[in-house]
C-alpha cells in the first residue's frame, strides 16, 4: 500500500516524483482545507519529527506528551481533524487516551501508532475507536492519503 | 574549489551511510523537512536522539543490573528506544532494539544483556559518524540546492 519513495540521491536531486514530493515541479504536497492534528507521544524526538512532517504538509499541529494532556486539550474546545497517539505512554495508554476523547464526542480520525507492531495491540486501539494502528515511522505513504481523504 | 571539492566528499561520506546500512529511507524523509525554515532541522533532531537515548541508555543499564529482569520494563524502555530510533532511520539500531525484545519477550536475560551491549556499540559507531559528518557539512557551508528547492 502506498507508492515507493524514490530516494533522493546526495545534493537534493530527486529521481522523479514520489508520492507527496512532486519535485519535478519543485512543489511539496500541500493540504486544500484548513487541517489540524494532535500528536501525542512522549518520546521528543517523536514528537518533533511527526509535527514537522505534518506540517510540511500544511496541517496545523500540535503536540503533547502524555494522553491525559490530550484528552485535557481536547476538553477545553480543541478540535483537531486527525489524532496520532502512540500506544505506549507514562500513564494512560494509547488505547485508553483513544477510548476518553471518542466518549467526549470527538470525531477526530484517530491513528493509533507504535514501535512494535503486535496484532493485540492493533486490536484494542480499534475497539477503543481509533480508526487505523500502525508502526513507526510516520511517513509520507501514510500520511499523505489521510490527509486527502479528510480535505475531500 | 575546495567548499564543492568539501561537498562532494560529504556527499560520498553521506551514500556510505546507506550503502554500509547504518542509515535507512527516513533519514531521506529528515532531510526532505529541512528548509529555509528549519535549516538545521535534521541536525537538531539527530541531537535531541542522542540526548534522549543516553537517559534512555542509563535506564536500561540500571535496570540490566537487577536480579532479576524485569522483563516488562526493560521491554517499555526498548519501546521508546526503538521508536525514536526508527524515526530518525538509525537502521542498526533499530535491528537491535528488535532483537534485544525478542528476547525479552522470551525471557532471555544472557541474549538481552549481549544485545544491549551490541547496541550501545552500534549506537556509538553512529553517533560518531554523524557528528563527523554534521561537523563537515557547517565547514562545506550551506548547500545553495535544499532538498525542498526546484530541481
């Protein structure tokens, strides 16, 4: 699923488009409507790579590192079009972060992300309303087709 | 001109990092995120890697110490080392933090503690690298083509 990434070869050429970096045209992939996201992981480096590849694409995001920040955040009136939550954080889990902000109504699309990919894992972030689980890295082939999705 | 004579030399040091394996495709992705804006973001966030994963390091030592393993916790440490790992495309790294929780999920302490010492040897041999490489490419100067310019 998704296109292969063509690598980009050493001073920045490119071999040809890949999906969400149309350099032939010098132009980066970029969202049509105003798009917002949450990232919640409490590994910084995490944190910083998933914003900046979020926003590259237009999508106004913040981050948190704890799920209770999350679901504070979204309690004050923050609404966000999509949610990355890592399925292992300090106290309350990704799952459990996932179950709180669908009860508080939210209707975010909410992608449940790990380092280790396990099927149980996978099973109790969609039962607890995330709409997809993946493992890390957050990439390109990912991202680019949700962000289509929630623009259209 | 000794700055392309600089560049191009950096360049070479940067394909072997893919061609000896100690870099993956997200490294690429790191780079496509640096701009005008964030000039030294790849830097910046291979720093902020090193500075998280040397507590990260001391964690799992200490914890590598008591007898015996607790297997759930050295697996949670491994969890987030993995993760930040993958992310910035450290990919021996990354086959380490896989098989030390092999392991852990087997209960193995002998073939945690060997791994973990690969890993750390991995993780160094990295470090080392890039910061090299880091230093010479503020000496190269930087590149007039970003990797987000026009072709």
């Amino acid at each position: 699923m998704g296109a292969a990434v063509d690598h980009v070869t050493p001073m920045g050429m490119s071999g040809g488009s890949a999906e969400g970096n149309d350099k032939s045209e010098g132009q980066r992939f970029s969202c049509k409507s105003k798009l917002t996201a949450l990232v919640v992981d409490n590994g910084g480096v995490c944190r910083a790579i998933q914003t900046a590849l979020l926003r590259s694409y237009g999508v106004e995001t913040e981050a948190v590192e704890t799920g209770e920040a999350a679901v504070e955040l979204i309690a004050s009136g923050a609404t966000f079009s999509l949610i990355i939550i890592e399925m292992l954080l300090p106290f309350m889990n990704g799952p459990g972060t996932a179950k709180q902000i669908r009860a508080m109504g939210a209707q975010s699309k909410i992608l449940g992300i790990t380092a280790f990919f396990d099927r149980r894992d996978r099973q109790e972030f969609l039962a607890a309303g995330a709409d997809d689980f993946i493992e890390k890295p957050l990439s390109p082939e990912i991202v680019i087709p949700i962000i289509r999705e929630l623009d259209n | 001109m000794e700055r392309n004579q600089m560049r191009r030399q950096l360049a070479l040091i940067r394909q072997s990092f893919f061609d000896q394996g100690f870099l993956d495709e997200q490294f690429i992705q790191l780079e496509e995120l640096q701009d005008d804006a964030n000039p030294n973001f790849v830097e910046e966030v291979v720093t902020l890697y090193y500075r998280d994963s040397s507590r990260l390091i001391l964690n799992i030592d200490q914890a590598l110490e008591r007898n015996p393993l607790d297997f759930n916790k050295l697996d949670n440490y491994m969890h987030q080392f993995k993760g930040s790992s993958t992310s910035i495309g450290a990919k021996k790294v990354k086959a380490e933090c896989t098989q030390f929780r092999e392991y852990c999920k087997a209960g193995n302490s002998e073939g945690c503690m060997r791994t973990f010492q690969q890993l750390k040897k991995e993780y160094a041999i990295l470090k080392r690298k890039l910061e090299a490489y880091f230093q010479q490419a503020r000496q190269a100067g930087p590149l007039e083509t970003a990797c987000r310019s026009r072709n």
